[in-house]
C-alpha cells in the first residue's frame, strides 16, 4: 500500500516534470551525465558530472513536509535533493530528476561561482541575515532560497511568520534582492512612521499636514512650507530616541522654517539632549548597513 501511494507519487511528479523541462528534454541525448556515489562519512554526498564537464556534489535529505521530490540549491549548501520521508526511490529516478533540471542547475552554480570569485563592490553588498530596527525594537529575520522552478528566477520577498522575511533567488542576484529590501524596509516605514508622527505631533499640539515616507541619500528628514513632512526610512535603523529627535525637529520647523536660535530653543524644549543627538547623527550614515545606504537600481 505505502510502496504504491510512494510509485504514484512518484510517477505523478515525473509526469508533472515533463511538463515543466519539456525545453529540456532535447538536450537529454547531449548531456553526458552520471550519478556515482561518492564515498563519504555518512554515505549521502554524491556526485554528478554535469554536460559542461564540471562535477558537482550533492546530497540526499528526507523531508516530512515535502510532497514530491524536489532540488534545492543554495550558495550555503549546494545542491540538495529533498525526498518525501518514507517514499523509496530509485537511482534511475534521481537521475531523471538531475538531468531534467541540468540548464537550470548549471545557470544557479554559474552564478553562485560567480559571487564567490567576485569582490565585494559598492553594487553587490553583502545580504543581511537580519534587520535591526532599533528605533522601533523590532528584528526582522530573513531566510534565503532559490525556488525549486525552472525559469523561476525571480526575486521576491514575503513575511513568512511573525518577525520573518523568505527571499527567493535573492542570493543570486544581489542587485534585485538590495532594491527589494530597500522597498521592503520603506513599506515597514510606511506602516509605522506616520503614526508615531502623529502621536508626537498631538502631544506637542504643533500639526502638520502631510507625511511621504522616502529612502534619501542625505536627509533624514525634511519639512515643507506647506507642513509637508517627508521622513527617512532609515530612521528605522536609528536609536529611538535619535529618530523621536528627528521627528520632533520637522514638526518644529512647521512653526520655523529656519535653523536659527529660536529654532534650537524651541527644539530643546522638547527634547533637552537635542545638541547632542545632532552631534552623534553625524556619523550614523556611515554606521547603517552597506544593502541599505547602496543606490541600487533594478534594471
Ligand atoms: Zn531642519
């Protein structure tokens, strides 16, 4: 009965294979593949020579969650295949299985070779494993994986669970996932900025009309004649009570729009330590994370 349930299975993720690789299975006569076990302490790396020449390990995982068999690869661990705990397979299906995804396989060590042998430049900084917004005491955990599909390489990012980020395809592309963070730190502004705002702003009876919520290079904040207050989201990153200060010092240029002493008297009136914040801000710039302060752009 379960050997069965397991064949069907089986065979229903090797049907929905073909549908998936049917680019692929042109090439099958041209890929000169073989699967060998590679002696190994535990017995579960194995090895496979791929068409281009170039040999790549493996290993074997049993999963409860899984449903079918599927390949998984990271910069971290390489190539894994995922197996539904219980199902028996065969070498042969393996194979299958490998020699089907070969293009794709091949295109994600390209790339994963190719960050590893790459310096570390303005436009690839490293991806963080989390966010810390101190100003808002909250952690964000992100979790990093390369999606399972043929031709799926698209970088995305979603809330998984309380406090946790999952990108797909973002170690691959570093560009894409930077850009996505950054918009994605920008939304998390957007939700929690504004009513701080708001709240600072009742307290100390001094309104305003508008709040925009950016990602400027140089300005954590900014006031308009019109009482149109845009706001950094990168205060995120900041103590909070450097971006309570910073909040503070827009909602008094509502009042004076200059920088002078009335300005400063009316500043410390709210907040005694304002001089000394300033001074300490100089050189947050330079203390926020590299993926955050990059002007990346997503072409
Ligand atoms: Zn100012």
């Amino acid at each position: 009965m379960k050997n069965k349930e397991a064949r069907n299975r089986r065979q229903a993720f090797l049907h929905n294979d073909d549908n998936v690789s049917k680019m692929d299975s042109s090439l099958h006569s041209e890929l000169a593949m073989t699967l060998k076990p590679k002696s190994d302490k535990d017995g579960n790396m194995h090895s496979i020579q791929l068409h281009d020449g170039r040999s790549c390990t493996y290993q074997i995982r049993e999963s409860i969650r899984a449903r079918r068999i599927r390949l998984r690869l990271s910069s971290r661990e390489g190539m894994v295949v995922i197996i539904p705990k219980g199902m028996s397979t065969r070498k042969d299906d393996l194979e299958v299985l490998i020699r089907n995804k070969s293009s794709w396989i091949s295109r994600h060590l390209n790339r994963f070779r190719s960050r590893e042998h790459s310096h570390p430049s303005p436009e690839m900084p490293k991806l963080p494993e989390f966010l810390d917004f101190q100003s808002i005491r909250e952690q964000w955990f992100i979790t990093y994986a390369t999606s399972p599909e043929e031709n799926d390489s698209l970088v995305r990012i979603r809330e998984t669970g309380p406090k946790t980020l999952h990108m797909t395809n973002g170690l691959a592309h570093p560009t894409a996932s930077v850009v996505a963070l950054q918009q994605w730190v920008r939304q998390r502004a957007g939700r929690l900025l504004p009513s701080w705002l708001n709240q600072i702003s009742d307290e100390l009876a001094l309104p305003f009309s508008k709040v925009t919520i950016r990602n400027q290079r140089s300005r954590w904040g900014s006031c308009t004649r019109g009482k149109n207050i845009s706001l950094n989201c990168k205060l995120l990153f900041l103590p909070r009570q450097w971006t309570r200060y910073v909040l503070i010092h827009e909602l008094c240029h509502t009042r004076i729009m200059n920088h002078g002493p009335e300005f400063w008297t009316l500043v410390r009136r709210y907040e005694p330590q304002a001089k000394q914040i300033r001074e300490a801000m100089r050189l947050a710039w330079q203390e926020l994370p590299a993926w955050l302060t990059t002007a990346a752009r997503n072409n």
